[in-house]
C-alpha cells in the first residue's frame, strides 16, 4: 500500500484547462478559430437588430405594404437559413478542434501513468463582482505540476500539428444580406426613419413591449428544448404567431397617435416644399430611396407640442 501510495504521489497532477493555458499550440489555434467566429457573430447581432427594427417600424405603421412585408418575410428567412448553417459549421469546427486536443493530451499523458487530473489553483475568499478572486494552490492536487510538460508534449506532437490546419483552415460560411434600397412610404425626396422617432419618442414603451414578447416566447422555447412531436410543434407555431399578432397590435396602438401628430407636422412642411416621406427599412438592409433626413426631422418632431402630447 505505501509502494503504490509513493508512485501515485509521484505520477503528479494536471488539468485540461491547464495545460491549455500553458500551451503555445493551443493559444495560437485558438486565437485563429476566435477571430473569424467573433467577426461573425458581430453580424448575426447587426442583422438579427436590423430586422427586429425592421419589424417593429412594419408594425408601427399597422397596415404596411404588402412588398416591404413580403421583403422582410425574406430576409428573416434567409437570415435563419444562414445562421443555421453557421451554427452548425461551427459546432463541427469546435467538435474537431476538441477531439484532436483530447487526442493530443491522451498522447502526452501516457507519458505520465496514474497522473491525477486536478486544477492547479482554486478560488479562496469573497468574491467581487467584474474583479477577479483570489486564488490558491489546491490542496488536494498531489506530486508534481504536470501541466507544463504535458502542454510542452501536445506542442511537439506530430499528430497534432498535421490535424490542425485542416481545422483552423476551413473556410467559414458567409453572413449577411445584400442591401436593397426601397421606395418610402408617402411623398418626399427626403425621409425619416419611424424608428427613430419612436426610439427617441417612446424608446420606454417600446423595450415593455419587446419584453413582453421576449417574456411570451420564452415558454415556447422551454418546450422546444425538452423535445416536441409535429403535433407539438404546430402547437407552438401557432403560439407563436398569437404572440407575434398581439405584439404587432401593441406597436400599432402605440404608435398610431404619435404618427398621426408628426403627420400633421409634416404636411405642413410639405406645403412650404420640405416634403418628407417615412422609412421602415433600416440602413443596414438598404434603406430607403432618397435624402436620410432622420436626425433633423426628428428634433422638429419632438420639439412640436401635438407630437409630445401624443408620446406616452
């Protein structure tokens, strides 16, 4: 018993994540894979925002035309297509690029039998929120730190260094929509986009209402991760679409009084020959034909008593 007791002692101890840290092919395939997976998810956030602003601006208006409807229905189809894609590329990515490390640490391991896996250093004391704990060896990690040899193993393991390129190396998907530019919606060759004012005008009432419907959804999605049959999901699907109907309505509502106020605002330019027409479509799907004239108009709207008496 003390024979083997002294060989345990001596095999050591090392952690995955620590020699990941320690690891210079590790860090270095890492940083490759991050950067083209952070670009791309900077996109999906531009787009996913773009159209629920697209979204809600159709909403606001209550009746929309029926082409910046159908325009939309596209684009959150092809969007959902490609992000599906992408997730799914980058799932298999991640897959690899893990199994060939683990494959790599089996390897390096088999150098060091009845090595214990333990993490070198844990968290001691209170900790702060946004500032890092204070930390301490751990106790009960016994023999030698392995974690730099093992690491310094995967570094010069052959096997893994032929992998990796044919990981880190593939070529993601693409992302994104190509910019369509519309027609406004009245007459004028500048514009305003509604968002905005309702952003600047009613930004409050406008996040309750995407919490109420982020809120609704979220028993929808509970249901999906535990698994649903065809009847379920056209169930859901229906919910889903009572859920998107009744948020539509609440935009309406709200701003149906605000635009008929800025409305009146507006035709009066009009008939001093500063016509301004609206704009649905946000910037970053194409915009609208004609002058953005979104900054100053606005200022004049939220200046004019009828529209602040409309705001809620």
């Amino acid at each position: 018993m003390l024979i083997w007791f002294a060989s345990a002692l001596a095999a050591g101890f090392y952690h995955p994540n620590d020699v990941a840290a320690a690891s210079e092919t590790f860090g270095s395939a890492q940083s490759e894979l991050l950067g083209p997976l952070e670009t791309r998810q900077k996109t999906a956030r531009a787009l996913s925002n773009a159209l629920r602003s697209y979204r809600e601006g159709l909403d606001a208006l209550g009746a929309a035309p029926a082409d910046q409807v159908s325009r939309l229905e596209a684009l959150e189809a092809d969007y959902h297509r490609q992000f599906d894609g992408l997730q799914t590329f980058a799932d298999q990515l991640v897959g690899d690029f893990d199994a060939a490390f683990t494959d790599a640490l089996g390897r390096a391991l088999a150098a060091h039998p009845g090595a214990m896996e333990c993490v070198a250093e844990v968290a001691v004391g209170p900790r702060v929120p946004g500032m890092g704990g204070r930390t301490q060896k751990n106790p009960e990690c016994q023999g030698d730190d392995l974690n730099a040899a093992v690491a310094a193993a995967i570094d010069a393991d052959a096997e893994l260094k032929a992998a990796l390129p044919g990981i880190v190396g593939r070529p993601w998907p693409s992302l994104g929509v190509t910019p369509q530019p519309l027609p406004t919606i009245g007459d004028g060759s500048r514009y305003v986009h509604l968002q905005e004012l309702l952003t600047k005008g009613a930004g409050a009432a406008m996040r309750a209402i995407d919490r109420d419907d982020d809120d609704a959804r979220m028993a929808i999605e509970a249901e999906l991760e535990d698994g649903a049959d065809a009847a379920e999901l056209a169930r859901l699907e229906s919910t889903g679409n009572q859920i998107s109907a009744a948020t539509a309505a609440k935009r309406a509502a709200l701003a149906a009084p605000i635009l008929a106020a800025a409305t009146k605002v507006l035709d009066k330019a009009a008939k001093k020959g500063e016509a301004t027409a609206w704009c649905v479509q946000p910037a970053a799907l194409g915009g609208c034909e004609g002058t953005d004239a979104s900054t100053e108009v606005v200022q004049l709207l939220l200046s004019d008593k009828g529209v602040t008496k409309a705001l809620p």
